[in-house]
C-alpha cells in the first residue's frame, strides 16, 4: 500500500522524469547517511571547540556535552559571551543564508512542501557555522535541528546533480534529516520515524528503503566516531514504575500538562521574535545581541546562587541530572522550567540558529521529575520514581513540540530494540486510528498547517504511551511493532526488490 501526502493538488511522485534506477537511489542514500554521520560528529567537534574558546579560553576540541562547565577565566564577564557570539550568527545569516535562522526543521519542511525538495548547498555550511556559534557562545538551543537541515541540504544537493526526480529527491531530503537524527541519538528506527512523521511525501517501500539505509549508515558511522551508547543513560529504575495501572490516570495527567506546556512554548517562541522584531526593528545585530545578553544574565546568575549555568547551550548535563536523581528539588526544577522557556524564546526569537528539540527534552525532563516529586509526596504508598516521568515528560514535550509523536518515545534513550521500547510500539497502534491523521500537524510558523489542537493532541498521547509503556501492560502484538518485526525479518534483497 502506498500513503501519499498531496500537495497543492499535485501528487508528490507524479514528476516520474529523469528517475534513478533503485541501485543508484540506494547508493546515493548510503552516501548521504555517511555524510550525516560525518556531519554529526564534525558539528559537534566544531561545538566543542567554541564552547571552550568562549567559556574557557581554551583552544581545545575536547567537549563533553553531558558534564557541567565548569567557571573559566572569564569569572562573571562571560555574561558577554552569547553576545559576542550573536554578532557572528548575524553576520552569516544575513549575508549568506537566510533560511539558515531558526531551528531548521520548518525550513526542511518548507523545502520538501512547497520548493520541490531543492535546498541550497550553501545551508549545509552556513547552518553548521552559525548554529555551532549559537550553542558553542551559550544560546538556549539544540543541535540536533541543524544537523537534521545540515544532512536535507547535502542530501538536496546530490540528489539534484544525480537528476532525480521530485519524488526522489523529496525521499532523499527526508533521508538526510532523518540520518542526522540518527546519528545523533544513535537511533536508527528514531531516524525512520522522524523523516516518516515530518517530512516525508510518500510513505512506500519505494521511500522508506532509502530512508533506512540512510539512517542506518549514519547511526553505524556516528558510532564509529561517537562511540556506541545512546545519547542518555537512562537509570533502569526510570522504566519500572512498579504500580502498574494505579499510575496510568497519573501519566494520563502528565501527557496533558505536556501538551499545555508545548503550545505555551511554541507561543513563547514566536511571540519573543514578534516583539523583538517591533521595539527592534530593522536592526538584526542589536535584536540578537540584545537576546542573548539576556541569556547570559539567566545562565550566570544560575551560576552564581545555583552552582552551574544550567540553561546555556543544548542542557545534557541538566537532563542527565534529573535522570539520576542528583537534581531533585522542585521549586528549583519548576524555575529551570520557566527560566529555560525563557532563555529559548529569547534565543530563537532574537534571531539565533539552533535547534527545539533539546530545550524540549530539558524543559519536559524538569516538568516531568517535578510531577513525580510531587505525587511522591501526595501519594508514598504508590513508590513513584521522578525518573520515570522525567521520561515520559521528555517524551511528551518533543512530541507535543513538534509533532513527532512516535519519534519522540524512541530518542530518550537511543535503545531501538529493548523490551521498554517494544511495549511503547505496541502500544501505539491503539491510538494511530483515531490520532495519525492530526499528527501530520507540524510545528511550522513559515507555513501553511495547523498546529494547536494537533499538538496537545500530540503531547496528551505521548505521555499517555509512555505510562502505558512504564506499567508494562500485556496485550497482543499490534501495527506498528509487527511492521518492525516485518522489517526485521525480511532479507534486504526482498525489500530492493519490492521497490
């Protein structure tokens, strides 16, 4: 069966002129996940090697996103730093590409919706420079949206030296973005399903095989590089909730608050840019300088009556925090929540390049541990372990965010094939019938799909998922997860026959 998304009328594979044959598509897919693999790592190698230029004057590529930084020469002046860095930002979008602002996947959508799939080559490394600069000087964003316009622009531009068609090209851009996801959480089915929920126009054996021999080389090459772990350790104990279904209504709670939080988020961020573009108008150096002064104040008085900066850059050592237990105060995890909404509305607003998906992961990682702490008070006898909702709180805000419902319960933890995960998958199709229409609703300011009930649609279902997932309830096999055992058990051969 093949599900195709039409737009503008069109259907998305009726240009069939100048198609590669399936040996030259799956070839062109292997590269571009090597490339991604490549990009994941050099993009964080480039972070690093800012991050500690301008946190500690030191002109080292060694970086470690899930440690603190600690307080460098620069003492309370680095309150300057994400200014400094802004200027650059600036400079680089303003004057060599514009569609490199912001957080990247919109710009990828636009692209693949309503531009026939075509990026400029430029993006790639303009959005890897000013994104590197936004994290590396302390912006509140995320890497992985770059990476994944990153990986869609290579891809776009191979494909349109090899001549391909639109609906080959359009496959290979959602390929791209979905390998740099991969590579990134080191997740290859997260890859698939972020490009499947995002960005793709047809969903096919024809589209999904380049798709996932994208992902999967990019997830086998940034293990290489990266090292084979996935992108939090997640305390087992995070997965075992031990109530069984006197917590699900809990969950069901917590899924819900998600979704309110997402779309004050999204309205945060756009609502920052709207007055930033009124009282500034006219004057992108100043608007972004002014930001990101405001992101240095947040991340050096954190420093100062907190210990650690907190919200500066993509917030893994935050997150990694909660996970363990070592960050367990709620008044203090509630103010992380607020004053990181903040910082990355300021951020995106101001005009910075960066990513959503880790400020999602903190802020839902934080709302989600405060949730438990709290029930734990209320309710002892149910031995509520905070970890397990920061989880699903993490999975609840990307997926609330951003629309990829299904994308967000396989990336916490980057383990594809685990029992937890397989319980989620199961899961799912429960709600697919009733929800998989409205989660083709995109968090996309630049255009042209609705969003709000899509995404407390979004958020609701994926705590709801995550609950179910945590108490462990026995049921039969379902869609999803029967396709991946499908997937699993055909040979190769078959699948590039198929297509």
């Amino acid at each position: 069966m093949v599900t195709e998304r039409r737009i503008g009328g069109a259907a998305a594979g009726a240009e069939r002129h100048h198609a590669l044959n399936t040996l030259a598509l799956s070839l062109l897919s292997v590269v571009v996940g090597i490339v991604a693999g490549v990009g994941a790592f050099g993009f964080r190698v480039l972070i690093g090697f800012l991050h500690n230029l301008f946190f500690l004057q030191d002109l080292s590529w060694r970086y470690d996103s899930n440690l603190h930084t600690p307080v460098g020469p620069w003492g309370h002046w680095v309150v300057f730093a994400p200014a400094i860095g802004s200027v650059l930002v600036v400079f680089l979008v303003k004057n060599l590409a514009p569609e490199a602002k912001g957080h990247g996947v919109p710009e990828v959508m636009d692209a693949v919706y309503y531009k026939k799939a075509v990026i400029r080559p430029v993006v790639a490394l303009v959005k890897s420079m000013a994104s590197a600069l936004s994290i590396g000087s302390g912006g509140s964003v995320g890497r992985e949206g770059p990476i994944i316009q990153i990986g869609a622009a290579f891809a776009s531009s191979v494909g349109q030296l090899a001549r391909a068609s639109r609906w080959q090209l359009a496959t290979l851009v959602a390929a791209g973005g979905g390998a740099g996801i991969a590579a990134t959480f080191n997740t290859p089915i997260g890859g698939v399903l972020f490009a499947v929920e995002i960005l793709m126009l047809e969903i096919s054996v024809r589209t999904l095989v380049p798709v996932a021999l994208a992902t999967a080389t990019a997830t086998y090459v940034g293990r290489y590089l990266l090292g084979n772990h996935p992108a939090f350790d997640v305390p087992a104990t995070a997965a075992n909730v031990g109530a069984g279904f006197a917590l699900l209504p809990a969950y069901v709670l917590l899924g819900c608050l998600m979704a309110l939080v997402s779309a004050a988020f999204i309205r945060a961020i756009y609502g920052a840019e709207d007055l930033f573009e009124r009282f500034i108008p006219e004057r992108p150096y100043l608007r972004h300088a002014v930001g990101m002064l405001g992101v240095g104040i947040i991340a050096v008085l954190f420093m100062r009556f907190a210990g650690h900066y907190y919200v500066e850059g993509v917030g893994y050592a935050t997150i990694l925090d909660i996970l363990s237990g070592t960050l367990n105060g709620i008044f203090l995890l509630l103010a992380l929540l607020a004053l990181k909404l903040l910082a990355t509305s300021l951020t995106l607003g101001s005009g910075a390049s960066g990513g959503v998906f880790s400020p999602s992961l903190f802020m839902g990682a934080t709302l989600g541990a405060a949730y438990g702490i709290g029930l734990r008070a209320c309710l002892p006898s149910l031995h509520v372990n905070p970890a397990a909702f920061a989880l699903a709180g993490m999975a609840g805000l990307v997926a609330g965010a951003t629309g990829a419902a299904l994308t967000a319960i396989v990336m916490p933890d980057g383990h594809d094939a685990d029992a937890f995960r397989k319980v989620v998958l199961e899961r799912f199709d429960m709600s697919l019938g009733q929800g998989l229409g409205k989660l083709s609703g995109k968090v996309f300011r630049i255009g042209h799909l609705g969003w709000l009930n899509d995404l407390m649609l979004c958020g609701t279902l994926s705590g709801v998922e995550m609950g179910l997932a945590a108490a462990a309830v026995p049921h039969r096999k379902g869609g999803a997860q029967a396709a991946l055992d499908f997937l699993a058990a055909t040979p190769p051969a078959a699948l590039m026959r198929a297509a």
